[in-house]
C-alpha cells in the first residue's frame, strides 16, 4: 500500500505544481488555494508512505515522478521545448525511479 499511496502523492505533486504555474506567482486566489490544498495531500501521502519505504526511496521516487511529471505537463499542457537532450534526461530519471524500486525490500 505504501508505494500507492507514494504514487498518489507524486501525482499530486505534478498537479500543485501545474496549479501554481497557474497561480501567476499566488496572484489568482482560486489557483493559489489549489496549490496549497494539493501540496498539503501530497506531503501527507508521501508521510504515510515513509512509514514502511525507506527515506531515500521515497522521497527520490517522489521527486522523480514529480519531476517527470512537471516536464510532461510542460510540454503537453504549457507548450514547453521537447528537445532530444530534455527528453534524455526525462529518460534517465525514470531510469532512477525503476531502479529504487528494484531495490527497495518493500
């Protein structure tokens, strides 16, 4: 159940962090108040995860699925650049993530 709820909490990471793209630097209250709201549940997933996950693999996967995420959500939702060298390491981060998770006991 742990790595669900890691999961979850890394998705949620992409999403607050495309909410507060959204927020215009917290100038739009609605988008703001996403950010913040979204931020809290992920930092609470990642918490319960925590308590069976050893630190290093959570929060590296977290951050990994949250970055990745971020840079998909770029391209796709915001038009971001998707040069050969950003899709490269996009790769090699998802590279990291399987390989903490063939590593982890759990």
């Amino acid at each position: 159940m742990a790595w669900t709820y890691l999961v979850i909490a890394g998705i949620l990471e992409v999403a607050w962090a495309y909410s507060m793209k959204l927020s215009e630097g917290f100038t739009r209250p609605v988008a703001a108040a996403t950010t913040i709201v979204l931020m809290i549940a992920s930092f609470a997933l990642l918490s319960i995860s925590m308590r069976t996950l050893p630190l290093g693999t959570a929060y590296t996967v977290w951050t990994g699925i949250g970055a990745v995420g971020a840079f998909v959500v770029g391209i796709v939702a915001l038009g971001e650049q998707a040069s050969l060298m950003r899709i490269g390491a996009g790769v090699l981060i998802v590279a990291g993530i399987v390989l903490m998770k063939l590593s982890s006991p759990q």
